[in-house]
C-alpha cells in the first residue's frame, strides 16, 4: 500500500474522498520542543476510516508529534488531538485502544539523517 501525504488543510477541510499525494525528496528532522498542527507542511496518514478518524504523523518537518483528528467518536466539541515527544506513539496507541483501533508499530527506527 502506498503512503499517502496530505496537509493540515486537507485533513480539516474533509478532503477525504480524493487520493492526495505528495513525493517528499528529503525530510527536515525537527527537535525543537511543541510544534503546532500549523507548523506541519505534510503529514504521513497513518490510519484512515473514512467519516470517523484520521492518524496522522508530521513528515515535513519530520518530528515525533501525531495529529489524530475524530470528529464522530470525540467525547469534546475539540476533534483532534496532538501528541509529541518520546511516548507521543504510545499515547496515540493508548487513545485508539479505547475505540478497538490498533496499529501496527515497528520497532526498529532508521535514521535517515547520517
């Protein structure tokens, strides 16, 4: 399955039904502490269910922060949520625990950089 790359327009907008897709030739890693969804160029969609959740992970600038948008099963008028740092993927994998969503993870992390 291909990766798809989309913007934080694209994500809030309800852009879904189209097949958006980015090549990215090089990702800039950021480590700078608390970006904002408005920070974020291209995000990596992670999970998809058309209607009811997006899981998304920054690409460009390419950081440990997770954008989860789920206008139909959030509890609060607030539809996404963000997570960042270190356990920002367990925290992810936490929420999405309490709807039946897993996902696959990898364990081994490539550094792209050196």
């Amino acid at each position: 399955m291909a990766t798809r790359f989309i913007s934080s327009d694209e994500i809030f907008n309800h852009k879904f039904d189209k097949n958006y897709c980015q090549h990215i030739s090089s990702k800039n890693l950021q480590t700078t502490a608390d970006p904002r969804v408005a920070d974020i160029a291209v995000w990596e969609e992670i999970y998809f269910k058309p209607g009811v959740i997006g899981v998304y992970a920054a690409w460009d600038p390419y950081c440990e922060f997770y954008l989860v948008y789920y206008p139909v099963l959030s509890e609060t008028n607030f539809h996404s949520l963000t997570f960042f740092g270190e356990d920002a993927s367990d925290k992810v994998q936490n929420l999405l625990g309490k709807y039946d969503i897993q996902l696959a993870t990898n364990n081994i992390w490539v550094d792209e950089t050196n």
